[in-house]
C-alpha cells in the first residue's frame, strides 16, 4: 500500500491512538496479517485439517427434557395405525401449510386396511400469536405434537427426537412410523405398497440412503458442523431428513439409546449414529429409487410410483394430489 493510501484514512481525532500515521500504519498491517490468518485458518478448516479443535466434547443427548404443551388425541392401543407419518415443521410454517398437508397426503385414511395418521411436530416460537393459533388447530384437529423447546434449525434434533418419545410412549403399536418435512409430497398409497410387499417388522429402517457421508466442514455452508460438535471424520450410514420409515420397535430402541448419544444439531445424522449404536443398517425399500431428497417434476404416473419429493409448494400439492386421486393409472405403463 502506497504512502498515499495511509495519509487518506481518515484520522480519527477523537481516538488519540489513531492520530498518529505509525500507529495507523500499525493498524492496517494488523488487519491485514488477522484476514490473512483468517484466511488461512478457513482454507485449512475447509480441507478438513484440524486447529484449535477441543475434541473433547461430553454433551450427550437428554432424554426427556421439556414438556409437551399439546399431545394429538388418538388412542393407539384400541385402533392402532399401520403409519404414523411425523412432519416436522419449520417455526415459520404457516397455518396454510398444514392445511394443505391435512387436505392431500396427510388425511387420515386406510389403505388396504391399514390405518394412517400424521401428526405435526413443533417447538415453541417467541411470537405468542403463533402459539394463539396453534393451540386453536390443537383443538380442532388434535394432530399436533409440541412441546416447549425453542423452535429452531439448531434444535431439530430435539424436534425428531420428541416425534420418537411420543411413539415409544403413547403408539408403541403402530407397525411403522415416517419422519417427514411439511415442504414434502409423499405418497401413502405406494409406501403402504411397498412396505406390504417388503414384509420387514422389526429392525427395518429406509429412506434415501446416505452411507458415506462426511461433515462439512466450510464455515459458512448450512451445514457446517464444527470439530468441536463432530470430531470424526465420516458420519455413520443414516437417511436423508427429508423422509425416512422405520419399523416402530426402531423408535423404542433408538429412544432407549439416545441417552448415550453425543449430540449433533442434524438430526438425521444424530439418528444415523444411534442405529451405529444398535447395529441397525439403513436398507432400500425397493430396487428402484422412490425417495427423493430433491424436487421430481410432477407428472401423475411419476408420482404414482415414488415415496417423496422435495420442495412442493403448499399450493402445488392440491393440484398434484387431485390429479393423483383422478387417474385411475391406466395410462401409465411398465411397473
Ligand atoms: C461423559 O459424562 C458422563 C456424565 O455426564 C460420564 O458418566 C461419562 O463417563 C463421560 N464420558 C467421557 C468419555 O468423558
Ligand atoms: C433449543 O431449545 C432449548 C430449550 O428450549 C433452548 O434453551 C435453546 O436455546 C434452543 N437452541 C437454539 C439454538 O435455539
Ligand atoms: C411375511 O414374513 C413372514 C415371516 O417373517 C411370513 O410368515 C409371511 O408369510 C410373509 N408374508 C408375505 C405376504 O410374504
Ligand atoms: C434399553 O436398554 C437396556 C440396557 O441397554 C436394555 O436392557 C433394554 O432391553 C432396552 N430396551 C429396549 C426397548 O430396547
């Protein structure tokens, strides 16, 4: 930097320090080694080599903590659903979304027999006109599931891990259970299907199968994860978050063990690490890909043969669903 360049910082007459061109020169050359180090620091951190890193970390999950504000009404020892799908919804879902989700593939209903219930999972928001509303929907369609943690990304974990406690807890005698997102479509009609078909009962968990992942250790990706939060350098197998079904003694068993369990902020890791735990290993549902952790483009005979899609619009979802619930499926061909 040229001479020039410092005479034209300002000089800051209320700081004494800064009056004098050494110390400001001083300053600059500090600023420039501390982003230079930065720099360097996120360059090293990004290609996964480790500094300052305390690895140290004894935070293990704790089961049971909060308490639930609102439980859905339904009685699984006397009608016991075949599905429970758990939707977990982001704080700033609105009413709308839920709406369209009880109006399409969430309304109760039986398929070949078998009984289907989804239920909302949420925490609390800080906005108490929010929490006006969602007790008011508790009320009306008893299809909530909250308790009183704070409502955010960081603690999904804690959201998931409610939806597992209420069905060890109040529907131990569901067949099956699914953990989904309220931006999903998700077809019960096939997934019923399948999961007849595949005739797995116990220790059976699928979804879309992510077996050799790793964190990502980018500072400023979503999904950044710490040293400090996981010090290893692969995750376990585990299923993306977007949608996974397990056999419901899986939800005891992972509800038993997450006490042990180190914390991690992605619940779809943290639940990967307790199926490591109890030797469980996430499996296809069929020989053909049917979850789908990003967005399919809607056609009905596509849709008929999938088990979820990402990124649907609450208003999208009425159109594909009526359009689903129309076709007899005459038109599609093959499998
Ligand atoms: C972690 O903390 C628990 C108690 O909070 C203790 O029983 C356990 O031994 C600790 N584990 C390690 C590896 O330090
Ligand atoms: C998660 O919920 C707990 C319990 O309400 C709260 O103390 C904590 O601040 C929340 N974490 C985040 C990151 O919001
Ligand atoms: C499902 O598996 C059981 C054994 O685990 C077997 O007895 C039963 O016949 C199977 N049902 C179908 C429809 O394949
Ligand atoms: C829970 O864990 C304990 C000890 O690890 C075990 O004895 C028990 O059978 C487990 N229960 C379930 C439902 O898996």
């Amino acid at each position: 930097m040229t001479r020039l360049a410092y005479t034209m910082l300002p000089s800051l007459p209320g700081i004494p320090w800064m009056t004098s061109k050494r110390l400001r020169k001083m300053f600059v050359f500090n600023l420039f080694l501390f982003s230079a180090g930065l720099c360097l620091f996120y360059k090293l951190t990004s290609i996964g080599i480790c500094i300052f890193c305390q690895t140290n970390r004894n935070i293990s999950f704790k089961r049971d903590s909060g308490h639930f504000l609102h439980l859905p009404h339904i009685d699984c020892s006397r009608n016991s659903p075949f599905l429970v799908i758990l939707v977990t919804l982001s704080p700033e879902s609105q009413s709308n979304t839920r709406m369209a989700i009880r109006d399409t593939w969430g309304k109760e209903k039986s398929i070949a027999d078998k009984r289907i219930v989804t239920l909302f999972l949420l925490g609390i928001t800080l906005d108490p006109s929010n929490q006006i509303v969602i007790t008011a929907e508790s009320q009306k369609y008893r299809d909530i599931i909250q308790k009183d943690f704070i409502d955010s990304y960081y603690n999904l974990t804690l959201k998931t891990m409610m939806g597992i406690e209420w069905v060890h807890k109040f529907c131990p005698q569901s067949s099956f259970v699914m953990k989904t997102d309220s931006d999903m479509f998700v077809n019960p009609y096939y997934l019923t299907e399948l999961l007849l078909k595949k005739n797995r009962t116990s220790r059976f968990f699928t979804g879309f199968l992510k077996l050799n992942e790793h964190p990502i250790r980018q500072f400023f990706s979503k999904w950044y994860v710490s040293y400090y939060e996981f010090p290893g350098n692969d995750y376990p197998p585990f299923c993306s978050g977007t949608g996974y079904v397990f056999s419901t003694d899986v939800a005891s068993q992972v509800y038993n063990v997450s006490e042990n369990i180190l914390f991690i902020k992605l619940e779809d890791v943290f639940i990967g690490l307790c199926l490591a735990e109890l030797s469980i290993i996430p499996e296809e549902l069929h020989s053909k890909q049917t979850f789908f952790p990003e967005g399919v483009r809607f056609s009905v005979c596509r849709f008929k043969k999938i088990v979820t899609s990402h990124d649907v619009k609450a208003r999208d979802l009425l159109n594909y669903w009526n359009a689903l619930e129309k076709s007899t499926g005459k038109e599609c061909s093959g499998d």
